[in-house]
C-alpha cells in the first residue's frame, strides 16, 4: 500500500538501501525534516560547551521543537521543512566548531543567525546552494579567513552580516554588486582600498567601521543617492579629500568618518543632504570655514567636527554649538574654548594641504544638479526645526558585538 517514499532531494552519493521495515520518513512530518534529522544530530556531537543546555532539547523525532530550529512550510512545496536557525547568544563551543557539513545541509533554510557563539574557520564554499537563504547573520563569532566569497552567489541573500570576527585580506568589489539591503562588515581585519564598484551597491545600510580600509572613498558613492540610508567608514585608514558626489545622497540619514586619516575642507554640495541627522567627520586632518549652508540643514541632529583644524564657525553653526549639535572641540577655532594650541595649529597649515577637486567641473556639476533636485523633488521641506527626540540610527547600534540587528523592524 504505501509505496517507498523517496525524498525528493536526498543527496545524490547516498545509495538507495534502507531496509524495507523503516520506511525513511517514519516517525518524520515530512521527507525534507527526515533529510536534516541526523545534520543535526552530528551538529550536536560537535557542541561540546552548551552553556543555556539547548542541546538538551534536542531529542526525538520531533526536531520542529528543538530550541533554535524553526520549521514551516518550504517555499515552492506544500512540505515542512526546516527553514530557520537562530542561535543568537547560545555561546555555543566545541573543538573546530565549524559550519562545514552543517549550514549547507540544510536546503531549505530562510535564514540563518548565530551572533555570539564560537564558531570557527571560514565559511563552506557550497553556500550559495541554500536557494532560499535570506538571511546571514554570523556575528560575533570566531570565523577566519578570506571574504566568503561564495555568498556572491546567493542571489536571495538580504541581510549580511559577517561583524566582529577575524576576517582578513580582501573584499571582492562584486560585494557591492549583492543584490543586499543590509551589509554588515565592520570590526574585522579588511585591509584593501575601497572598491569603485561601491556606486552598484543597493544596499541601505552599509557598515565598513573598524577595519583596515585605505585610500580615498570613490566618488562613484554618488550613484547610490536613491538607496543609501546610513554608512560608517569610521576608524580605518581613509585618505584624501571627500568627493563632492557625497553631496548628492539626498536620502542619507547618517554619514560617518570619524577616525581616519581624510583632509580638506568640507564639500559645498554637503548643504545638499537634506535628509542627514548624524554627520561624524572627527578626527581627522578637516580644515577651513564649516559652510554656514551645512549648519542649516533641517534634520541635522548629530554634527561633530570635534579633534580636526577647522579655523572658523560663522553665526547658524555658532546657534548650533549652544543647542549642543555641533560639536568643535579641539579645532584651531581661535575664540573659541577647548582648542589646540596655537603651536598645534600653526605647524598644521605651516604646511600645503589642498583637495585637488575642489573647484573642478565634476563638483560644479554636483552642485547643479543637486540644486536642481531640490527646486524639484523637496520644494517643501520643513523649516529647520530641531527634532524632539533623538533619532535611532542602526548602523550606530550594530559597533556592540551582542545587539543583534533585527531587519523585521527596517522595512
Ligand atoms: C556567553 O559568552 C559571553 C562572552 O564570553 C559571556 O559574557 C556570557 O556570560 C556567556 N553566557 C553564558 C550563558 O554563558
Ligand atoms: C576542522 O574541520 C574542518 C571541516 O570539518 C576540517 O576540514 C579541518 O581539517 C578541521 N581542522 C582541525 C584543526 O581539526
Ligand atoms: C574565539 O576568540 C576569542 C577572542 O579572540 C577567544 O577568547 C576564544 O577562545 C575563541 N574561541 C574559540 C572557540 O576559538
Ligand atoms: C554613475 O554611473 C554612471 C553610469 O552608470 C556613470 O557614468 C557615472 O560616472 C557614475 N557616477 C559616479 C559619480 O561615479
Ligand atoms: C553625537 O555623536 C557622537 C559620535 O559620533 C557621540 O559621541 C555624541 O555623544 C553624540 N552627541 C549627541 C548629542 O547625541
Ligand atoms: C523581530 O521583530 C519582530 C517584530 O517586532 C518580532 O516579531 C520578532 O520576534 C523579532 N525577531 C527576533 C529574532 O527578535
């Protein structure tokens, strides 16, 4: 009567030998549940240090209620399958702890979160075969080596999120062409210049904080104004002048570079970011006038120019500095309290700095083209009126190794 079930997608090398009392999915919701029962049996015997004795929950046949799973129906099937892990804070441990044989065993996972755990090695290189995978998020964990660059074939992938772990070398410049909203690299060991291929990205929330990022940021930034949200570049090794293209993301929310080594003075076309609340350019070598233009921007929350050698603040930016939004702190500001000293100041511009850009044609065309946008698209922005309450930016909340970053909330 009941015919040997076969489970649609049992790996190929498996022999077809189960003795005819067991059928393969007995005791099993569904084929795709029976296919992950030992995955995750053999996952167990490698979790040596349990310390919230989840483990302890997995028994019998049942693995929809293991504590960490989550089982629903697979896309595209009327079968449940499992299509979720989370593991967040479980600090799970073992000896080579790693996910190979693991995560790519489970074909029907949505997404996959394990922050704050002790994962080791790099990432399997058949990921990109998990076709529904949405969501990565390996944060906080011990992973080593290259950029996983088999991720870039995870065409479905949203949310990625490789923060606080040892990864070194290089980002491919493919990255950016991830088809991602969410991408969440800070707090590895990145060494490399920041590709131009940045400009395809389509990712809202970009976080390259905390690495080894050199050279300048590339212009081509510019070709992100429809998409980009919140970006953090800060404490890396940047250098050279802001590109005015910077100017044209008139979506932007919050832009920071605090910490680098970047110089110039700030980009006229900044007046033009209509939408920022948070603008970090501390720590830096920044010099010149702050443009009085910037100080007017109407969401501007967050302003700090703090340990840079700006030399002069006009009325609005002063009208700021009291409301406490712009910070100037440690700048060559001459009457102003809590400068650098003179001496400081003096040997800075004693010698040449200069930003090759900064009255060329690229930047003329900025500034006309975003001066166009905002006769047309934001006639009727708001007076300049200080918001009540400080806004929640998640890129700032993403630098704490355990805050785990749920998208749910930022669609
Ligand atoms: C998990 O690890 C973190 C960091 O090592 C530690 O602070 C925390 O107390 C651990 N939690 C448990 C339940 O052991
Ligand atoms: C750790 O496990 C991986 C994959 O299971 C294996 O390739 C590697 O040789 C192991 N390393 C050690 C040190 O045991
Ligand atoms: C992970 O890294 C942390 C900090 O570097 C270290 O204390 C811990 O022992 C490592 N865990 C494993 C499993 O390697
Ligand atoms: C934006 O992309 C267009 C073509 O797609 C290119 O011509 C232009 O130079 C790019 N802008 C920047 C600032 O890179
Ligand atoms: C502004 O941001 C800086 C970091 O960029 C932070 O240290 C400071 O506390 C913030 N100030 C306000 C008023 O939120
Ligand atoms: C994320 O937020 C949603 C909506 O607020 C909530 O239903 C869900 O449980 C949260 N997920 C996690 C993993 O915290």
């Amino acid at each position: 009567m009941t015919p040997t079930l076969k489970t649609p997608s049992s790996p190929p090398q498996k022999p077809k030998q189960t003795p005819p009392s067991t059928p393969p999915t007995g005791g099993f919701v569904s084929p795709r549940i029976a296919l992950v029962f030992p995955v995750i049996q053999e996952f167990k015997k490698k979790v040596t240090y349990d310390p919230l004795e989840v483990t302890k929950t997995w028994n019998g046949r049942d693995i929809c209620q293991y504590m960490g799973l989550t089982c629903d129906t697979v896309p595209g099937t009327n079968r449940k399958g499992v299509t979720g892990v989370n593991f967040n804070y479980f600090n799970f441990s073992g000896h080579n702890l790693t996910l190979n044989d693991f995560i790519t065993a489970l074909p029907d996972i949505v997404y996959f979160h394990a922050n704050s755990n002790n994962f080791v090695g790099s990432i399997p290189t058949d990921i990109s075969k998990l076709k529904y995978l949405k969501d990565l998020d390996l944060s906080n964990n011990n992973f080593s080596g290259n950029f996983p660059i088999q991720v870039l074939n995870s065409h479905k992938l949203k949310f990625l999120d490789l923060r606080f772990n040892t990864f070194a070398g290089l980002i491919p410049p493919q990255i950016f062409q991830l088809n991602v909203d969410f991408l969440f690299i800070n707090n590895n060991n990145f060494i490399q210049k920041i590709p131009d291929t940045i400009g395809l990205t389509k990712a809202r929330y970009i976080i390259l904080a905390n690495n080894k990022f050199i050279g300048g940021i590339p212009p081509s930034i510019g070709n992100t104004s429809n998409t980009l949200l919140e970006i953090l570049f800060l404490n890396n090794r940047l250098t050279g002048c802001l590109p005015c293209e910077i100017g044209l993301l008139k979506k932007t929310r919050l832009f920071d570079v605090e910490s680098n080594y970047l110089t110039g003075p700030i980009p006229h076309s900044f007046q033009f970011l209509h939408k920022i609340e948070a603008l970090c350019l501390a720590r830096n070598n920044f010099y010149g006038m702050v443009p009085e233009a910037v100080c007017s921007l109407p969401m501007l929350f967050n302003f700090t120019l703090s340990y840079n050698y700006f030399t002069e603040v006009g009325p609005r930016c002063r009208e700021l500095i009291k409301n406490g939004i712009l910070d100037v702190k440690m700048n060559c500001i001459a009457d102003f309290p809590d400068q650098k000293s003179s001496i400081e100041c003096a040997f800075f511009f004693s010698k040449t700095h200069s930003c090759p850009n900064e009255k060329s044609f690229t930047c003329s065309q900025v500034m006309y083209s975003s001066a166009k946008l905002e006769s047309s698209d934001v006639r009727f922005t708001a007076p300049a009126t200080t918001p009540m309450q400080a806004p929640r930016w998640l890129s700032y909340d993403a630098l704490f190794p355990r805050n785990v970053i749920n998208t749910s909330m930022y669609n």
